[in-house]
C-alpha cells in the first residue's frame, strides 16, 4: 500500500491535485492543504495550536466522511498525532 501523504499542519490526506495549497508563485505546496496554506503563507497565522486542533478537529467531524471514517478519525486525530506534524513540532 503506497503511503498517503498528509498535509504537515492538519493531518489531511493530500489525495488530489485540488487538496494542496499554493506556494507564492501558484505551484501546489508539497506539505499543506489548501484549508492550511495558500499563497505562501498560513491562512491562520496567529491561531494557537489548541485553537487550531479544535478547529481542524470539529471541520473533520462536519465533513462529508461516512460514520466509520468519523469513528476512527475521533480515534486517532489526537494532540500527540497533531504535534507530530511538521508545522507543530
């Protein structure tokens, strides 16, 4: 199973070309989802990392994810999970 890279600053899966953000001159971001980044810069650069975890949090539980998927999303997307990404660590 080939690895699913998640965007380093709330953990989506960056499955589609329309799931990245943008670096300054338009080329998709490597690391972050356009919910996270755009144009170079964070779309909230001054939220806190709990302000940011309740918020990436409760966007995931009103996503249009079926109730498995919400289940083990409620399972796994923790603090631990969070500060081990790139952009809180």
């Amino acid at each position: 199973m080939a690895k699913t890279n998640l965007c380093q600053s709330c953990g989506m899966p960056l499955k589609g070309s329309t799931d990245f953000g943008t670096e300054k001159d338009g080329r998709p971001s490597e690391k972050y989802c356009h919910h996270c980044y755009e144009n170079g810069a964070w779309i909230h650069p001054d939220v806190t990392f709990d302000e940011f975890y309740a918020f990436s949090l409760k966007r995931f539980q009103e996503s249009d994810m079926n109730r498995i998927e919400k289940f083990f999303l409620n399972k796994m997307y923790t603090k631990k999970f969070l500060k081990k990404l790139e952009r809180w660590s």
